[in-house]
C-alpha cells in the first residue's frame, strides 16, 4: 500500500463517518421540528417535517408519524401512501403495524388506488405525487385527476383519468421509441385486483426498530477492529525489517526502507482504528439512544373509533 492510498482511504473513512453523524443530527432536527408543528396544530407542515426527516434518515416510526399527521390535516391520500409506506419500510412495531392496518382499512374505501408499472426509469406526477420512480403505487381522492409519465428520453405522456372510490387502476405507458399518439400511449387499464397486504409479522419480543446509525457504528467499529489489526502487522514487521537493518551492520537500505515504511503504515493504521473505533462507539451510543427516544416518543393511534389516542 503506498502512502497516497493510505491517505486516501484514510480520508474515505472520515468523510464516511462525518456524513453519517451528519444526517443523524439533520434528522433528529427535522423530527424536533414536526413535533413543534404538530403541537401547534400546523399539521400539514408537521406532516411535512417528518417526511423530509424519514427522507434524510429512513425510519418506519417516522413515517408512521407522518401518516398521522397527514390525516389530521385532512391529507387522506397523503395518509394513506404514509401509512403503507411506514407497513413497508422493515422494522416497524407490532403495535403500529395494526393501527396503521387499520387506519388504511377506513381510508382506502374513500379513495381511488393508482398503479403505475412501467416503463421502468420513468417518472409519473399527479396531484401530491412529485416525479415518483416507476413502477409508483399511490392513492389519490376521487375525480379527475391529469396524470403525467416523463420517459427516460424526456417525453411525456399525459392523460386525465375519472377515478372513483374504493377502485384500483392500473395504467400502462408505451415506452420510448414507440409510436407517439400522445393520446393512446397512457392507457388506464380499468380497475385491477387490489394488491393483497403483506401478512402481519409476529410481535417480537422486545421492539427493535432500525437504527442506521447503529449500523454505520458497527461498520466503523469492524473498521477499526481491522485497522487495528493492520498496524498490529506493520508494527511487527517494522521492528523485522529494523532487526535486519541493525544484523546487517546498518548498510542494508532495503531494509531500513521497509522499516521506515512499515512504520508510516503502522502510524496510519492506528490512526484509522482510532478515528474509526471513537465515531463507531458515538454512532452505536447514540443510535441506540435515539431509538429508545424514537420509541417513547413517536405518535400512535388506537384502533378503537372515535376514540384516538395520540401519543409523542
């Protein structure tokens, strides 16, 4: 390994692990940021915050609260891509999987259901979906609604669909290169059998929603853990080399060379186990930490009626 590329890597790590803590802090403030909204009744802009907070650093609960927060502010669509967003993102909780089963139960027979399933690499945008990666599955309130698929090449193919309640449809897009009769290339297939739900997990038995900062930290401490390693060899083979330096009268250059590089190696190594060990410990400690907060503190929903139980 020459010096270039141990400063390299080096600098890898670093900007790795700052870019992690990063995105944890910009979370944890979008979060901060949802709750102050919400318990001002600014639902919408709650709902807003914790999406962009779950976009920084994805997390079942979080979308799970933007769920609510999108159906206090009477975004019913909104709440409904949230609540199987969160049912699809792993990790979520048995006790928020059901309400959010549930809640989906009441919303889905008031709105229309849209799937978008080719061409794969293109956009479609409508009402409150924004340039969404096909294949798209997303709900929209009944009526009108002017869909519009941007194809890899830049076309777009636009048409305006009447949806009702409680229906699912399926549109088709011709894809790039195909005759382009604007008219006929998106094709609402008609209503399509409602994708079955995913069949509800057994409650673990302890929670243990995901936590990417505790994976980062494990990451960094498996790398200090090898870097460790890696000066523990070149330390070994610093004090060889020197050894056949000194045998050979002190006029062995090629071993005082891979002394004095064995050396630099070794220094370098343990300085990456020791940046890498210190940021992994922080990630670990404070994920774990977060989690329990996340847990504590996320809002939740009874399935029992009129009755709601919010909960931060």
């Amino acid at each position: 390994m020459t010096r270039a590329r141990a400063f390299a890597w080096l600098a890898c790590f670093g900007v790795l692990f700052t870019s992690a803590a990063a995105r944890a802090d910009e979370a944890s403030d979008l979060d901060k940021k949802a709750r102050s909204a919400f318990e001002k009744k600014d639902y919408a802009g709650a709902a807003a915050a914790f999406e962009e907070a779950y976009r920084v650093k994805p997390h079942p609960a979080t979308k799970y609260n933007a769920a609510l927060a999108w159906e206090k502010a009477n975004e019913a669509a909104r709440a409904a891509d949230a609540f199987e967003g969160a049912l699809n993102t792993e990790g979520l909780d048995a006790g928020r999987a059901k309400a959010a089963r549930a809640r989906l139960a009441v919303l889905k027979p008031t709105l229309a259901y849209v799937l978008v399933e080719k061409p794969i690499g293109a956009t479609v945008s409508v009402a409150h979906v924004a340039d969404a990666p096909v294949p798209a599955h997303f709900h929209l309130a009944p009526g009108a609604h002017k869909v519009a698929v941007k194809r890899r090449d830049g076309s777009v193919a636009e048409q305006t669909l009447a949806l009702k309640a409680g229906s699912t449809t399926s549109v088709e897009v011709e894809a790039s290169g195909e005759p382009k009769d604007e008219a006929a290339e998106l094709k609402p297939v008609g209503d399509a059998p409602a994708p079955v739900a995913a069949p509800a997990r057994d409650a673990p038995k302890r929670e243990a929603p995901g936590c990417s900062s505790c994976t980062w930290g494990w990451v960094a401490l498996g790398v200090g853990v090898a870097a460790a390693g890696a000066g523990t060899y070149f330390g070994i083979r610093t004090l060889s080399s020197k050894g056949e330096f000194d045998d050979s009268g002190k006029t062995d250059a090629d071993a005082r060379d891979r002394a004095v590089q064995s050396r630099m190696l070794a220094n370098i190594s343990f300085g990456v186990a020791a940046v890498a060990g210190g940021v992994g410990l922080y990630l670990v400690l404070t994920g774990t930490k977060s989690n329990r907060e996340t847990a504590a503190w996320s809002l939740a929903i009874r399935p029992d009626g009129a009755a709601s139980t919010w909960r931060f």
